[in-house]
C-alpha cells in the first residue's frame, strides 16, 4: 500500500521494504538458496489520481521506486517488471515454472 513503514501501523506486508525483508526471509525460512532469489514486480496502476509525495510521483510510482531500490539494495536482482498505467491487474505465479501471468482488465494476459 505504501513503499515503507515509517512508524505507521499494519502488517510488514502493507509496505514493500518491509514486505521484501519479510518474503526474503520467509523464503530462506523455507528452504530457498537466498543467492539464487529473482523478482518479477507487477502492478502499481494509477487507478485514482492521488499524489502523496512532495516530488508530485504517484503511491503506485513510489512503491516501484522502493521495490527497485530494496531489490538492489539486498541483492535481488530483478528478472521482469508490468508496472503503471491506469488498469487493475491479477497476478498468478506458477511455482513450478515461476512464470508470472498478468491479466489486465479486459481480458488481455502477458506472462512475465
């Protein structure tokens, strides 16, 4: 929802710094080699025009920003990326393959 806590409440996974060191973590957790992570980052459409920051850039501009930023920061490089726009996306990840459907709405689908 937001690109990083900074003293507000919720759950880590409301905001993408906190989000990324806790799937990171998770990940490790369960097994994952942490040097063979890779990130694909979808999503962040400008649905409703709503700037939050003093530079003018919209929360969904923000989020990509940190998500980009906390990748490179902890290593993590990143593989594929469907950001912006004005279109509400699904996302479904295939484990197996760990290829990432986007579907738009309207019906059209990229795989990333």
């Amino acid at each position: 929802m937001l690109p990083e806590a900074a003293d507000r409440p919720g759950d880590d996974e409301k905001f993408v710094v906190e989000g990324i060191d806790a799937l990171i973590a998770d990940l490790v957790a369960a097994g994952a080699d942490r040097t063979a992570l890779v990130a694909k980052v979808a999503g962040a459409a400008e649905m409703i025009a709503f700037e939050i920051g003093d530079d003018g850039a919209s929360v969904g501009e923000r989020n990509v920003a940190a998500a980009e930023a906390a990748l490179a920061a902890r290593d993590v490089p990143l593989a594929a990326s469907d950001t912006g726009g004005d279109r509400g996306r699904s996302l479904r990840f295939e484990t197996t393959t760990g290829s990432l459907h986007v579907s738009y709405a309207g019906g059209e689908t990229v795989v990333l």
